[in-house]
C-alpha cells in the first residue's frame, strides 16, 4: 500500500511551499499523545533523511519515517474547508477509534 493525496491538499501543500520559499515537500508522520495515544504530525521538509518513504502526487513528494509507515499505510490525505474552518484531513484505514476533541486516535 501506499500514503496518497487528494488533489486539493496537493494544491495547498504547493501554495505553502512556493509562500515559503523552500522545501522539496511535506513530512507526515505520528507520535504519542493525546487521550486516545496517537496524534498526526506535519513539517516541511528541506532535507531528505537515508530512512524515509517517498511518495509523490500531484507533484508533492510525501515523506514517512520508518517508524511511523505501520501507522500511515494506505493514509490519504485531503484538505477541506468547511465552513470557517480548514486543514488537513486524515483518512487512514489503521484508525480503530478517535477521541471526542479529534487530536488522537488508536489504531
């Protein structure tokens, strides 16, 4: 499997790089947190590491670190506003549950 991305987060992802300047594109990742155990995590990346998963769509190039691809296989990313509000959507397959704030969740 792999980690995919919708053509409107490429979009945004594009924007925010050109803003900013620099970066060949964006990390995705997971750490421990929040009440469910879990939380997504986004950087910029400017330098590739040796370890890295590379994925790109759209034009952007994704990268996962070894140690959160078990956690991301077969993600797709997406950005949505609704409303006033907008960011980042996760639909990743792994996930068993979410917590009631949205910041966590268990796979």
């Amino acid at each position: 499997m792999a980690i995919t991305l919708t053509e409107r987060a490429a979009d945004h992802i594009s924007k925010f790089l050109t803003k900013r300047g620099k970066g060949i594109g964006l990390r995705i990742g997971v750490r421990t947190t929040g009440c469910s155990g879990m939380a997504y995590k986004l950087e910029f990346v400017d330098v590739v590491a040796d370890e890295d998963n590379v994925f790109e769509a759209h034009g952007v190039k994704l990268f996962v670190d070894p140690k959160s691809m078990p956690y991301l296989e077969g993600i797709e990313l997406d950005f949505a506003r609704e409303g006033l509000n907008e960011g980042f959507k996760f639909n990743n397959p792994n996930e068993k549950a979410r917590c009631g704030c949205g910041e966590s969740f268990t796979v």
